[in-house]
C-alpha cells in the first residue's frame, strides 16, 4: 500500500471547538464501548462501575481532579491492567481479555503521563522505530532507503505533528512541548483508530499549550482520541464530547457547552464560577 493512515487531513472546523456548531463528520459505529467498568486496588475504588462510549472517530476528553481515576482507565483500556469487573469493546470486538500488545495490533495507543522517548535518539529515529514497532517486518530495525514505506510513513508523521524542519534534532535538545508532539506521532505509527493521550498539555507553556490544540483540532476525522486533561478550556476546544471524573465514577458528560454551563462541574471541579478564572481548570490561555 502506498497510502499511509495519516493522509486524510481533519476537516477544518470553522468554529472556536470541535464539537460547538460545526457537524459531526465521525466515522460509523462505536469505537469504544466501556460497561460497568471496575478497578479497585484493596479498599480504594480507583475506577467503579464506568460506563462510557466513545464513537469512531470521535475526539473525546476526560476531565477530573488528581487520583478521580482517569490514569487507571485508561490501563484498564489498554490491558496495561486488568479490571475487577466490567467489560471493554474495541469496534465491536470484545477485548477485556486481551495481552496489551494485541489491543495494540487492533489499533489502540497511548501516550502516558511520564516521556518514553528515547533521549539521545533523533525526533526522526524515534518515529521510525515506532513505526518498525507495529509493522509486519517488526525485527528490522536497519535505516531504510528513501521510498521504503516505513521512511515515508515517518516523514507523514512528522508533519503532522508539525515538527518536520527540526526531523534530525535529538529529543534530548527538545523543549517540553516539542517531546509532547513526537509522543503524539509515537502514537500514531501505524494504523491507530484510537489513541488515550493521558494529560498532554501538563507543564507545557501557555504557547505551547496553543500548539497542542491545534495539533489535536488538526487531527485526521478517522482517528478518535480520548484525551484526559486537566485544563477545562483545552477539553472544551479540541472534543466533541466530555466525562468529567469523580472518585472512579462519571460524574457528568455532554457536549462541551453542555460541561462549561454545568455548575456542579464548576463547583466540584474548577474551584471558580464559570466567569471566573482563578481555578486551574481555567489556566493556560
Ligand atoms: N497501582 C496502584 N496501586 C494502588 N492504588 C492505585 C494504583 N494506581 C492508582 N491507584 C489509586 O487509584 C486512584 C486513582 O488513581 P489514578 O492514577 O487513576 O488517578 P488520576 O485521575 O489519573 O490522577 P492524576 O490526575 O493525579 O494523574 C488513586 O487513589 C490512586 O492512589
Ligand atoms: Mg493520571
């Protein structure tokens, strides 16, 4: 195949957020379906009984304050842990028992809170081993020509996280920010249809932060993403649909307009009223 998963652009979205106005051009069928979904560690109930659907295609943020559970979610999704209860559906197919590595296969990725890039490597040489990673020819780790389809599957990655003019920097010289992006492009080599960014935008810059959105808001249609943040007005901006997460559980979930006019979420969550912007739920722009 000569075509990679990256080339099919996101639609612009003409509006301020993704999911305010502008029409859902989302893929057919749910890409994640979360049934009474469960993880306690001893007496600590870190995930209870959730219950979440997230459609192809479709950018979907969680929103919560620190130890709601939204990590734990996330390993459960990914099979990096097992749940207590409940059940997981990845495009129909039931993988609550599945070993990490074939959530993988299926197109499922992830990014985690802490980097797992290599240091001394080039921005260029980490995407290509993620690329190798999840291709059939996984052992070859040897520089490929020009026109093999693993450089030119790098080289889409590469633009689409906006950093194809620094390709041969170390990721050692990078700013926070640009390592944020090459984890993302880590996240997309091969075909991912679904990818957990677990708090992308934490300790980034208020410029940076703008970069990230706009990465995210530029995200191809066919790849759905579920993005844990703490920043309410990046959830807002780059999501379709938001869960907000209360000790394990689902608090609330709507729109975005349906979130930023919730004044429980407000409340319980951002410390501030609506208008306000002390609360941290508000910070960065
Ligand atoms: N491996 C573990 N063993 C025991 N308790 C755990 C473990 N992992 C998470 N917990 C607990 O589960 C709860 C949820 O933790 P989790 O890391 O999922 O929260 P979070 O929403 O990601 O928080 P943060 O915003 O700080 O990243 C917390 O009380 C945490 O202490
Ligand atoms: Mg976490």
């Amino acid at each position: 195949m000569s075509t990679t998963a990256l080339e099919t652009p996101g639609a612009p979205q003409s509006r301020n957020r993704a999911g305010a106005g502008a029409p859902l051009a989302l893929a057919s069928g749910d890409a994640l379906v979360l049934e009474s979904l469960s993880r306690h560690f001893g007496a600590v109930r870190a995930v209870e009984r959730v219950n979440l659907k997230v459609r192809a295609g479709q950018k979907y943020a969680v929103l919560g304050s620190n130890g709601a559970g939204k990590t734990t979610l996330f390993n459960l999704i990914t099979g990096d842990l097992p749940p207590t209860a409940g059940s997981i559906s990845f495009f129909g197919e039931d993988i609550s028992g599945l070993p990490a590595h074939e959530r993988i296969r299926k197109g499922l990725r992830r990014t985690y809170q802490s980097s797992l890039l290599f240091r001394q490597l080039s921005i260029r040489d980490n995407l290509f081993l993620a690329v190798r990673g999840v291709s059939q020819g996984r052992f070859s780790f040897l520089r490929a020509s020009a026109r093999h389809p693993s450089t030119r599957a790098t080289g889409a990655i590469l633009e689409r996280i906006r950093l194809s003019h620094l390709a041969g920097e170390t990721v050692a010289n990078l700013s926070h920010g640009q390592q944020r992006q090459v984890e993302i492009g880590m996240a997309l080599a091969g075909a991912p249809r679904l990818i957990l960014f677990d708090e992308p935008a934490a300790g980034l810059s208020p410029a940076e932060r703008r970069e990230l959105v706009a990465l995210l808001r530029g995200f191809p249609e066919h790849i759905g993403f579920v993005l844990i943040e703490h920043d309410l007005d990046i959830a807002l901006r780059v999501s379709h649909h938001v869960s907000v997460m209360h000790n394990g559980t689902i608090l609330r979930e709507g729109t975005p307009d349906e979130i930023e006019a919730d004044a429980q979420v407000h409340a319980l969550y951002m410390g501030s009223d609506p208008a306000g912007d002390a609360g941290d739920g508000f910070a960065g722009h």
